[in-house]
DNA sequence: ATGACTCGCAACGCGAGA
C-alpha cells in the first residue's frame, strides 16, 4: 500500500497537478492538507473519476484537509480532541484496509513572538494524546501531513537563517520528539540517512532552483505500520512543474499483511 | 534593494503562508 503526504495549498490552483500526479505516482492513499475550500467546492468527481474515495474537512479560504483512498475509506472522524473551541480545520482520520490514516495540517506558528506560537504548541499537544490513544489500540497507524517542524539540522538548507522562527525552535523540536517517543517512526528518516532532503521549497528567492528548503512533511508509523515498510521517498518531481505547490509529496510503501 | 512568490477574496491590496 503506497501512501503520501502532500500540502497542495490550494486543490482548485492544483487540480491539474494533481490530477497528473495521481495518474503517474499511482498512490493507495494521499493524505493532503491546505486544500482551502469548503467541502462543496472539493473537485470530487475529477478525482473519483481516477478510481479514489475522498474524505474531505474543509475550510473557507485557509487550512482544509482531506484523504483520498483507492483501496475502501471506512471511520472517517475530523478534528483534533482537546479543544472544542479550535475551528481551523487541520485533522482528518479515516481507515484503509485495517491502516488507520490521519492527515495533519499542523499550525505554522509564526510569529513565534505571538498567540499563533503557543496555539502551535497546544496542538501539538494534543496531536500527542491522540497519537497516545491510536499506539494503545495496537494497530498499524500512519500519521501523515505537513507538520511545520524541522526535526534537526539534516532537515534544513541554513540553519542560523531558521534560527528562533517557529518551525525549528527547540520547543517546536522537543513537541515533535515527545511523539516520536512515544513509538512513531519517521518513515523517510528510516529509510532515506541522506541528509538535505527537503519537502518544501518557498516560492521565493529561486529557493527551488538553488535546492535551498526544509524537510516538513513527514509519516509517522506505529510500530505494527512500521514493521511493513517497505520504502519511503520525497517526490520532488512535482515541486518543477508549473503552478506547483511549494510542497512536494513524501511517501511510503506498507507491505500486504500476511 | 523599501525586492524577490502564490493563494483566496468579493479584492482592485491585503493577510497568510513558512
């Protein structure tokens, strides 16, 4: 079972590359995030038409995440628990062949000196509890998305450039380990040693072109998904079409179960 | 170099992104 992360920002800008990318990559399951639109306005039927359930969690104008499943859809639920009062839609789950998905738009944070950061760092607080919960039920768990975390300096084209912004503060870094210890495996960084491999490339300054991004899309595994991967990689072909998004998939493969 | 890009919106510049 393949399956990807990618921010698309935007799925009505990104339809086309999209729609190309599903045919061409052939993933089982695409988690995405930053599709900013309701529900009504998710272009349903061009991505059924390429074999796919969608699960969608939209937004007006900013945030909105959705799944995408060629293989059964099953217990989908949105939002994150642990705060009725969050509106922003950034946590859908849902269940592929026994696989529980969740795809993850996490808060970016910046400025770090404002109330986005510490909004950041509750999320991820309860992206912890959650995680907790699904590693108790003992069953494979992918925790795919864009999480706005530069896990080390590997991750990162300039560190002192990152230095005290949101996505590589050493709070930011020690929320995104406290899951990671709880049991998770970094799917790419268990495959991939390659430091300097990025999922996100900002649109300006020709970062893309000069190879100068970050690495913060991620999938995170419970150990009974973890015992099944079989590969992981960053897709970074999407990223030099035109129009692309600023981010590019990330992927995994989970072998059959027996 | 007071820059640099892209998105949605009911806009005709702005906030947000990272």
């Amino acid at each position: 079972m393949k399956i990807a992360t990618w921010n698309v920002n935007s799925i009505k800008a990104r339809l086309p590359n999209v729609l190309d990318w599903l045919k061409t990559a052939e993933p089982d399951v695409v988690l995405m995030q930053e599709i900013k639109t309701v529900d009504e306005g998710f272009p349903r039927l061009e991505i059924e038409d390429l074999g796919y359930q969608c699960a969608v969690h939209g937004q007006k104008s900013y945030n909105g995440v959705a799944i995408l499943s060629r293989r059964g859809l099953e217990d989908v639920s949105a939002r994150l628990a642990g705060d009725d009062a969050d509106e922003q839609a950034r946590y859908l789950e849902a269940t592929v062949e026994g696989v529980r998905v969740a795809t993850i738009y996490l808060p970016n944070g910046n400025p770090a000196d404002s109330e986005k950061y510490p909004y950041k760092l509750g999320w991820m607080k309860r992206l912890k509890a959650r995680a907790a919960e699904l590693l108790a039920e003992e069953r494979p768990v992918v925790l795919g998305g864009d999480y706005n975390v530069i896990p080390t300096d590997d991750d990162v084209h300039d560190p002192v450039a990152w230095q005290g912004d949101a996505l590589i503060r050493p709070e930011t870094r020690a929320a995104f380990r406290e899951i990671l210890y709880l049991g998770y495996t970094d799917a790419f960084r268990a495959k991939v040693p390659t430091p300097h491999r990025y999922s996100f490339w900002d649109y300006q300054g020709g970062a893309w072109q000069k190879d100068h991004g970050i690495r913060i899309d991620h999938l995170l595994l419970s150990p009974q998904a973890a015992d099944r991967l079989q590969d992981a990689g960053i897709d970074s072909k999407p990223r030099g079409k035109e129009k692309a998004s600023d981010h590019t998939p990330v992927w995994c493969t989970l072998a059959d179960p027996e």
